[in-house]
C-alpha cells in the first residue's frame, strides 16, 4: 500500500469521526481579569476572575490556579458563576502589594478538551502607592539612657495609620504609655507612664503589620534596643545634721547630730544626688520614734518629729539600703549613725517650806516637817524648777501639782489658797486645812508633783522622768 492511499485512508477516517461527533478540535478559550499587567484592583475585596468559553473540569481549575506575593501565596475561595472562576483573599487585599495570579498546567473542559497553558499576570489593590519606611528611632540601637523622662521616638518617609502602627509596636517591660503624633502622622512618640528600671536592656519591636494611611503595610519589621545604664554613681549619704525650724524654713543649727540634737528640732539627711520620692519611706530610728519626711531640696530631706526624743536616751537612725535615687539605682547598704538627744529632763533644783530648811536633794521616798498655822492651818511652799515653762504650762502646772491628807485617814482634805509664778523656773503655792499632829499622833500629807509625759512639762517638750513625792509632817509653828 502506497504512502498516499494510507495518509487519504487516515484523513477518512478522521472525517468520519468528526461527522459523527466523537472528537471536538475547537481550543479552550479563556481570558482574566486583571487582564493587563500592573492593574489596580478597585478596593481590598475585589475578585481575581478567569473566564471560560466552555463548561470545565473545576476541579482541576481551581488547582492549577494560584495567586501569591513576596510574603507567600495568599489564601482565598473559590467560587464559580456560570463558566467564570472568582478568587477572593480572605483576608483582603493589602494596598501597594504586588501580587501575581499564576495559572501554570492542564486544563480540561467538561467535554474532555485539554489545554496547556503558561499565565502570569502582576497586580495591585487599592493603590501602588510605595510603602513607608522607618527612617530613624530614638533612643539608637544600643544607646545609654537616663530612666527618667525617656521619650522613644519614630519618625516615617510617609504618613501613618496610628491604630496600625500603634498596636504593631511592642516595647519589652513597658506597660502602660502615651503616643504621641505630631508631623502629619509621619513621627510617633512614646511616653512611658512611669520611670524604667535602671541597668537593664529595653527592646522594642515594630511588626510589619504597621500601614502607612492609605493602607500600605511596611514592607518589613523593624526591632532595636536601648540600655539605661547612662547613670553609673550610687546613691550615699553624705551628712545628717539637726535643723531648727523658722520663718517658714529650716535651717542648720550647726550641732553635730551626734550630742547637738535640741527638742523641737528636725533631722537633716543629706544625699550626694537627687533622690526619689521612696526616700521618704526610708528612714526608720532604734528605738522607734513617730514622724514625717519632708523634702528639703532634691538631695535632702528632713525628719520632723512627732514630739521630741526620749532624754538622755541613745538612738540609732538608719537609712535603707532600698532608698532609690531619682534615676532608680539603690544605695545597696544601710547607713547608721547613732545620737544621743541634748534634750535634758526636768528637775527640781529645791524645795523651800514653811518652817523647814531647804531640800535640794530627792529620793523616790522624801519626808519633810512644815509649820502649819494654828488658825488657818496655812503652810505654803515655792519650787524651783531647773528649766523654765512657758505661760500656757505654767496653768498646767499648777493644776497637775496635788496636796492631800495622808495619815491618819480622818484628816480634812486641804485647798489650794493661793499660787503665783516668783519667775519662769520658780513656783510659790500657799495651802490651808492643814492641822498639825502631835507627838502621840503625827500628822502627814502627802505632795505630788507627777513626772513622765503626762506629767509637768515646760511646753517645750522637757519633762520629769519620775514622779516627786514628798511628805510633809505639819507641825505647830516654832
């Protein structure tokens, strides 16, 4: 058989084949939407769409056709119209990202028609505007910093989304902070609520979720650290000193701390820096004494006393070693210093009665024989005090001062007749019922002068330590 006869029998039975319906040689034709390169899609949901001229195989479709971007290949559904497949992103389209709808392989039609084929089509959404970048930051990368009134700042090639950037920026051991926007929404500033701790490292993250306004995401994630460590002198205390108050200001008395402590006075703590607010709460005495701090400048505080020191009493005033600067480094160790106060107590330097010598000397027990008027039953007495009370203790003084009948029980009680102040430091009372004894059956009354806070005071703080008690042994008059 000749060559011809076979190719003519061959091209026979193709006629034949088609005429009755067995083999369709029409092309797929299909189109895409974007169809031109570096479209625009109108907004963030807006479908990639392909087209066909035929009912197809969608499953196959749909797996040859894929639609990625630098960051990876983008999830999103299917779904068809008649012959046109959609694709939507779920997550929306990112505006100024560049992406690609690729269909790569066989296609095949629902009536068994294949086609191979090759398309790349390049795409953006919303815009292709360029994206923004973090041109500079504040604190650079590394750098010693104060912790207090630290500022971070971000400055950007093109306005910012504040929600975006605000929740893409992440700042380690910083909670609660203040931002910022000035510069057309182009620089951020990060204000931290509260000083950061010293002596460590501080990093920050910017995701790249951060878009600028008109949605373009940066097109990387940027990151630094800073130390705050700038501050490297410790905290110490330099000198503490008593302070007398006047005017409205404390001042220096020029005393050693040590034996100068004078009642009504404060304590000076002086710093060799400014110091924080907890300096305040730093101070403690042993024994315990009751009081407040003030702060005297920025490296000096003063303790003022709720009432004076014990007399002749030692105490130990010590400052912790928690007590912060203002740039939140401690001072590592207590610092102590022991003082005794120049706070003397009150004496009674003689006791002149009626009738008696003068006592000059105390015993927790003292007995003393005065004359009493036969008449009247008058006896009186001065005090000599070895410090001097004010006008509003001296009333005091006299009220708190009780004579009263000791032995026997049947006594009379005795009144006060008459009182006056010779001087500051000297006290002349005159009192009557007293009924001299006799010999068979003595008579005593018994003179209390108490001591103790609560007792006599000067009105300067100064007190008796003990109570005064004398017995006195009314006599007749000699």
């Amino acid at each position: 058989m000749s060559r011809l006869r076979i190719k003519f029998m061959v091209f026979f039975c193709v006629l034949i084949a088609i005429s009755c319906g067995f083999i369709d040689l029409r092309p797929i034709g299909y189109s895409v939407e974007p169809g031109k390169t570096d479209s625009v899609l109108s907004d963030s949901y807006s479908p990639v769409i392909v087209k066909f001229d035929t009912d197809m195989d969608r499953k196959n479709v749909e797996g040859i056709i894929q639609v990625s971007s630098d960051a990876g290949v983008i999830n999103g559904d299917f779904s068809w119209k008649g012959n046109d497949l959609y694709f939507v992103p779920v997550q929306g389209w990112t505006a100024g990202t560049r992406y690609t709808l690729s269909l790569l392989g066989t296609i095949r039609s629902a009536d068994g028609r294949e086609l191979r084929v090759e398309r790349f089509v390049s795409f953006y959404a919303i815009n292709r505007n360029d994206p923004p970048v973090l041109e500079r930051h504040y604190p650079y990368n590394g750098e010693s910093v104060w912790t207090n009134n630290v500022v971070l700042e971000f400055h950007f090639s093109r306005s910012m989304d504040r929600l975006t950037t605000e929740s893409g920026l992440s700042v380690e051991g910083i909670g609660s902070r203040i931002f910022e926007w000035s510069d057309d929404d182009m620089s951020l500033k990060v204000i931290p609520d509260k000083a950061l701790v010293p002596w460590i490292s501080y990093r920050w993250n910017l995701r790249d979720s951060a878009k600028s306004s008109d949605g373009v995401p940066l097109p990387k994630a940027y990151s630094g650290y800073f130390t705050t460590d700038l501050d490297q002198t410790l905290p110490e205390v330099l000198r503490v000193y008593p302070v007398l108050y006047a005017d409205g200001h404390w001042f220096p008395t020029g005393a050693c701390i040590e034996t100068g402590l004078a009642s009504g006075q404060g304590i000076a703590v002086e710093f060799n820096k400014p110091m924080g607010d907890n300096v305040l709460r730093s101070l403690r005495f042993e024994p315990a004494l009751t009081g407040r701090t003030e702060f005297l400048s920025e490296n000096c505080i003063v303790y003022i006393f709720t009432r004076d020191p014990e007399p002749e009493s030692s105490y130990t005033l010590i400052v912790s070693a928690d007590t912060r600067d203002s740039e939140g480094l401690k001072m590592g160790s207590d610092y102590r210093i022991s003082f005794v106060p120049d706070i003397p107590f009150l004496y009674i330097l003689s006791f002149l009665a009626s009738g008696a010598s003068v006592m000059e000397k105390f015993s927790a027990a003292n007995l003393l024989r005065v004359s009493a008027d036969p008449g009247t039953g008058e006896t009186f007495f001065s005090l000599r005090f070895s410090l001097p009370f004010n006008p509003e203790e001296k009333k005091n003084t006299v009220q708190r001062i009780t004579l009263g009948s000791f032995f026997p029980r049947t006594l009379s009680p005795v009144t006060l007749k008459d009182v006056s102040w010779i001087s500051d430091d000297r006290l002349f009372m005159c009192w009557e019922g007293l009924k001299a004894g006799s010999s068979e059956e003595p008579h005593y009354y018994m003179l209390t002068i108490p001591g103790g806070r609560g007792g006599i005071n000067t009105g300067t703080g100064m007190y008796m330590k003990d109570d005064v008690v004398i017995y006195l042994e009314a006599v007749n008059e000699r």
